[in-house]
C-alpha cells in the first residue's frame, strides 16, 4: 500500500472511456445572439479524431449546425474515418502542423493519449486559443504545475474533461447537505466495477502503462477508465485545489498482465478531515453504473454520475431524480464570450492531480495471486474476475478501509501487522 503523499508532440490516436455508454445528448440551441445581431461561430479545432475523439466530432458537428462552432481544422497521425470531418475542415498529421497553416482559432480541444497532454496542451496555448483538454489534465505534478503556470501566462482559459462534473445533480446534492436532511456528511465513496477484456490492453501502446520510454503515462484505474469516480467524489467534498487535499493513501493491485492498476483503493483525507474512499476495478463479474455515495449521520445519498442518477434514503423514505447536464465545450465557448463560470476548470483538478501524483510515484502494484482471479470468455474477449471483489468493495467503501487493512488474502499485509 502506498504510504500518504502529500516542443509540441505530435497527437496521437487515443482510445479512451467514455463517460457513459450512451451520453444524453445537451439540448439544441440556437445561434447565440447579442444585441448587434448573430455571433460568429467559434473557429475550433481538434486534436486527436479517433477513441474518444469521435465523442468530440459528434458533439462538434451538433455545435455546429447550431451556428455555435465552426470546426476548421483537426489533427491525426491516423487518417479520420471516411465522412467523419467536414469537408471544410482541413485535415494534418500533426498540432505542428496544424497551428503553421491555421490562424484565428479561438478554441483548440485536445483528445489524445495521456502522455500526449502536457506537450500538446503547452502548444495549444501558444496559439492564443482557449484549451478544452481530455483528463486526465497531465501524467505528473510537475507538469500540471507548468501548464497551470503556462495557462496564467497565456491569460487563455483551460477546461478539463471531466464531463460528470456538468451534472445538474451536483448543485442538487449542495442544496442537500445544507438542508441537513441526511445529517452531518461523515464521508464519501466512491465505487467503480466494471469489465475490461483482453483487447481492451492491446489497443494501443500505451495501454496500462506507468510509463514509456520513461515518459510517464499512468494509465490506471483510477486515473483514466473511472478517473470521473474520483473527480465526482472530490467535488462533492469540496476538494478541488491541491490545497483542498491533506493526505491521499494508494492501495495497488492488477489482475491483468499490465503495468499499472486495475483494481485499487485510494483514500483521500480532506483538509476539513473528510474521508473520501475510491474503491475502484475494471475486474469485476459484470459491468455495472459507478457511483458516488454520500454517508450522512441520518441517512444517504448515491449518486450515479454516468445517468446523473441521485437516490437520497431516510429515516422519511425513499426518493429519486434524474437531473440534466451542462456540455463542457458549451460552457467553455459561454465562459469565453459572456463571463459564464467555468464547470471544470484546470486549476480545479488540482485535487485530482495529487490522487495521480500519488498514484504515479507509489511502489509497482502488486499481482493478484493467481488463484483468485478467474477468467471469463474466450481469446481477446476474455477478462479477468477478481474473486469476491464486489464484496470487498462494499467493505472498503462503507468501512473506508483498503483492501491491505481488510486483510483480503490476495492483498499486501497492512502497515504494521505482522508478516
């Protein structure tokens, strides 16, 4: 268990999770108008067209039939799929590329693989665009602080792709806890269970990696598949600045024949003292919705971020809502041109990034013996089934406890027990 811890590249093509399988889709708008008449639409451009690029492509191509964007350029090493960019819009192998022969760009979004982000997000805010960037932000601390200093400088605005922070139930739950209707908030949790095969580590390179070539890219559990699992809980605990986090604890495993983690606790003290415990697998017997629970002295709330799904239960009763989202890129193009307040602000993963930090710098994770891990299915299709870790994600949530000090036999012995 990991002890507390307080020139551009080119893009590549990045096949990262989506928030949710089927994302509702942010309402129709008309061209925005001032007084003097319709605005111009924004002139962006994308970075990265394929993974989770083509989420952005969508989204851009809803933008800009709306009058809203004009998406005049994208850039790939790999050729965009067939019918997939406009016409207009020109196509280069590279960001290099792509900021020599374009001008005016007002918003430069960045969709590509993790170890991609610092360089490519410094370049983009050369270009005196504002920056909407994949998370996670980067793959270390000392290059978050650099962009965040590079973003200051620039006096450009750096939006994070956090997308579950857009969620109309997360001004619900403020408004929940101050009525005081689950009591005083004695901590958060996080839950994350789902599957990943085979293939889903033979996608690219880069796929569960630490590092390559050491370049770091920390491609884990928790910082990439259900990294929105932790970003959500930190926000409803109110950590969203380095200076919001007082320690983060990392408990480490893998299942798969990976680098990283697949399955994992990190557990997060507020400096307000909140426990926040992420208890997170991508080994699970089947998928299921992640959620956010919030653990009051006179009842609960789970919040299920992908379906922005909130259930509060008390001693009264039962009742449920599902609430609307804020697209990211929206808000980030109102943020530019009327002062609209930022969802997800760069500086705001601060919090998120020192889970990372710890994450990065914590020992290798450990291999889960092999008796008590089963596989499913067959060839690429098959994946891995960590034994009783429903169970033992239950306990860690609700006991706020890893999996080391709930002495699983497949974890590493607790600091202090006995070897």
């Amino acid at each position: 268990m990991g002890k507390p811890a307080g020139t551009a590249a080119e893009s590549q093509s990045r096949n990262e999770e989506p928030v949710q399988a089927d994302e509702p889709a942010p309402s129709r708008r008309r061209s925005p108008e001032t007084a003097a008449g319709p605005l111009r639409p924004a002139r962006v451009a994308l970075v990265g067209v394929h993974g989770f690029g083509t989420h952005h492509l969508r989204n851009l191509e809803r933008l800009q039939a709306a009058g809203v964007v004009e998406l005049v350029a994208v850039a790939d090493p790999q050729p965009p799929a067939p019918g997939s960019v406009p016409d207009t819009a020109a196509v280069f192998p590279g960001l290099t590329d792509l900021l020599a022969a374009t001008s005016g760009l007002e918003l430069i979004i960045v969709a590509t693989p993790i170890q991609t982000h610092a360089p490519l997000g410094l370049a983009a805010l050369t270009a005196n665009a504002d920056l909407y960037l994949e998370k996670p932000p980067v793959a270390s601390l000392a290059d978050f602080n650099t962009l965040c200093d590079a973003a200051r400088a620039s006096g450009r605005s750096v939006q994070i792709g956090f997308q579950s922070l857009g969620s109309h139930a997360l001004q619900a739950i403020e408004e929940l806890l101050a009525s005081g209707d689950i009591g005083t908030l004695q901590g958060i949790s996080a839950t994350g269970r789902w599957v990943r095969d085979k293939a889903y580590y033979q996608r690219s390179r880069w796929a569960g990696k630490r590092s390559i070539d050491g370049v770091d890219v920390v491609d884990g559990v928790a910082t990439n598949p259900l990294a929105h699992a932790v970003a959500t809980a930190l926000r409803i605990a109110g950590a969203r600045t380095v200076e919001d986090v007082a320690s983060v604890e990392t408990d480490l495993y893998h299942a798969n024949d990976i680098e990283s983690d697949d399955t994992s606790v990190i557990r997060i003290r507020t400096i307000m003292g909140l426990p926040v415990t992420c208890a997170l697998t991508i080994c699970a017997t089947e998928s299921v919705e992640p959620y956010v629970t919030l653990q009051g002295s006179q009842g609960e709330a789970v919040f299920h971020y992908t379906e922005d799904r909130l259930t509060v239960r008390t001693p009264s009763g039962e009742t449920e809502q599902v609430f609307g989202r804020d697209d990211l890129t929206e808000n980030l193009l109102a943020h530019r041109r009327e002062g609209t307040t930022l969802i997800s602000p760069l500086v705001d993963s601060g919090a998120f990034m020192l889970v990372l930090e710890a994450i990065r710098t914590a020992p290798q994770p450990a291999l889960i013996r092999a008796d008590y891990v089963q596989w499913e299915g067959e060839g690429d299709a098959a994946h891995a089934v960590v034994v009783g870790i429903e169970d033992a994600l239950e306990r860690a949530t609700q006991e706020h406890a890893t999996f080391s000090e709930l002495g699983l036999p497949w974890a590493l012995p607790a600091y202090g027990s006995a070897s």
